[in-house]
C-alpha cells in the first residue's frame, strides 16, 4: 500500500486485507467503533523536555541539535469494497462493510469531516473507458453512502482508472476497488 505524506489520513476501501486480525475465510468484517477510534482525536502529544525554534531546513536543525518530529498520518484502516469485472454494483459483502462505515461517518467524532471517494480499475480495457468505470465505482460507494444517512456534501467522488494500481500485475482484481482518504487540508 503507498504512504501518503502531510496530514492525510488514509482510507483504503479494497479487496486486500492488511489488518492485523484474522479473519474467518471469507469476507472481512469490522464494526463503527473501530473506525471511530481510528480516525478520532488523537491521544494528547506527550510533553518534551525542552522546547526551541530553529529556523532552517530539517537536515540543519538536525545538524545543530535540535529534534524535528513530523507529524504522521494515522495508519491505514482497510475497508473491504469488491467489484467484479466491468461492474460498478457493490458486492453484499461491501454493502456489510459500507454500512458500518456509514454508521461511524454520522459519529460526532467524524460527521464534520471530509472524505475523497476515489475508484480504481485494473488495467483491462482502454484507459478512457477505465477512467469512466472508476468514475462510477466512486459515485457507487458515495449514492449508497447517502442512501444511508452520511451528508454527500462530505464525499468527493473522482476516478482514476487503471492509473493507480495497487496489486504488482495491472490485470489483478485487487485493483479494482475504491479508496477513501479522510481530507484534513
């Protein structure tokens, strides 16, 4: 999975598991809650012994002494979203997953928070027809969101075809899915 740098949170909505828990064969399943922690307010940062500003480029105030921490994103938190071959419908198993994660968008601690609903084809078929398909799996997951009370003013439906694979062979169905990034720019 590719790292996002800054203060982006990532979302995956994919067909490849990386949580650490196992799961019985089959889909994989999580609750609200385990979003909602995710993506809450972050533990209070713990206090440093001293305290400066340097002003220069991180290598110079390593160089002269000084800490430089940045700030990292949450770890990614895989949502389970499979679409066959050609197909922007949902699979039941996604709907399963896409209701819990509606759940946790409607907390307090998530409804004021934006998403980016991006889709995802493998590389079978013109990249044209491609970017389109994937245009449709983000407009999918975002129309069945709304049809479950989350605010679509919260979601930003885009495509991006075959362009961003995940899986190291273009042709694999892992590619074909829908990524969501929780925007705090």
């Amino acid at each position: 999975m590719r790292k996002q740098s800054g203060l982006i949170a990532f979302v995956a909505l994919t067909g490849v598991s990386v949580l650490t828990s196992v799961a019985p064969a089959g889909a994989q399943t999580y609750k609200a809650d385990d979003i909602v922690k995710h993506f809450g307010p972050a533990a209070a940062p713990k206090p440093v012994a001293t305290r400066g500003l340097c002003v220069g480029t991180e290598a110079e105030c390593a160089r002269a002494g000084h800490a430089v921490e940045v700030a990292k994103p949450p770890s990614a938190f895989d949502l389970v979203v499979k679409f066959k071959y050609n197909s922007d419908v949902l699979e039941p198993e996604a709907k399963l997953n896409l209701d819990e994660f509606a759940k946790a968008l409607k907390t307090p601690q998530l409804s004021r928070q934006t998403f980016m609903v991006e889709g995802h084809t493998d590389a079978a078929g013109t990249p044209g027809y491609n970017l389109n398909l994937s245009q449709r799996r983000a407009q999918a997951v975002v129309r069945y969101l709304s049809e479950h009370g989350v605010d679509t003013s919260k979601l930003v439906a885009k495509g991006y075809g075959q362009s961003r694979p995940i899986a190291p062979d273009p042709l694999s169905g892992d590619n074909r899915r829908v990524e969501t990034r929780l925007r705090t720019e």
